[in-house]
C-alpha cells in the first residue's frame, strides 16, 4: 500500500539538471506529499547517480535498460502508479516545474467539483 495520495511520475534522460529542479520543485509543494517515481531511460550523463545521492529515499528510480522514449518511460510509471493503486497520479516532463500550490490545486478540483 502506498504512504501518500499522490504519485508523481517524472521521465529522464540525460537531464540530469533539470530532473534535480523539477524534483526540487515537487518536493517544495505546499500542503502536499507525493511518492516521486524518476523514470530513467538508460541515461549515460551521470543523473541516475546525482538524483540518488541529491534526493537518496525521497525518490523511487526505475532504470529502464535503454531508451524507450517519453510514452516507454511514462508508461512504465503509470504502470507501477496503477498498481499502487494512488487514487491520484501526475506525470511530469523533467523541464517542467511546478508553482507550489500547483499540485494542491490539481487534486483538489475533482474534489470540489464532481460533476
């Protein structure tokens, strides 16, 4: 079973950089804890390593063996999310990042709209 609500879902390869910042921004999201699962497709760049030692347990990395791609490695994300069973999931390009209240605002309207 899951400990939080939400799985965040963030695809990269060879972006160490902005992966650190799009993780940086999720984790300073306000009000809100997520699960952040950092798809990697068969990065040689170094990312793997600086994610892991940037972020160590915060962050779940799936290592695929090569390049499957945007759809491959959000796939395989949704994928383990499904199973979870989060009643909530997002998926992130690793170059996006996101305002504080972004994710808040995002679980919050099925909420408060159901219709």
């Amino acid at each position: 079973m899951n400990r939080n609500e939400i799985a965040v879902i963030i695809c990269n390869y060879n972006g160490g950089e902005d992966t650190v910042k799009c993780i940086d921004a999720v984790i300073k999201s306000k009000d809100i804890k997520c699960d952040i699962y950092v798809v990697d497709n068969a990065s040689t760049d170094g990312s793997v390593e600086r994610i892991g030692r940037q972020f160590g347990e915060s962050v779940t990395i799936v290592q695929n063996a090569e390049n499957l791609g945007g759809s491959g490695g959000f796939g395989r994300g949704l994928r383990m999310a499904v199973e979870g069973e989060y009643p909530y999931i997002m998926m992130l390009d690793n170059d996006a990042y996101v305002d504080t209240d972004t994710i808040q605002k995002l679980q919050r309207y099925p909420e408060e709209k159901p219709d």
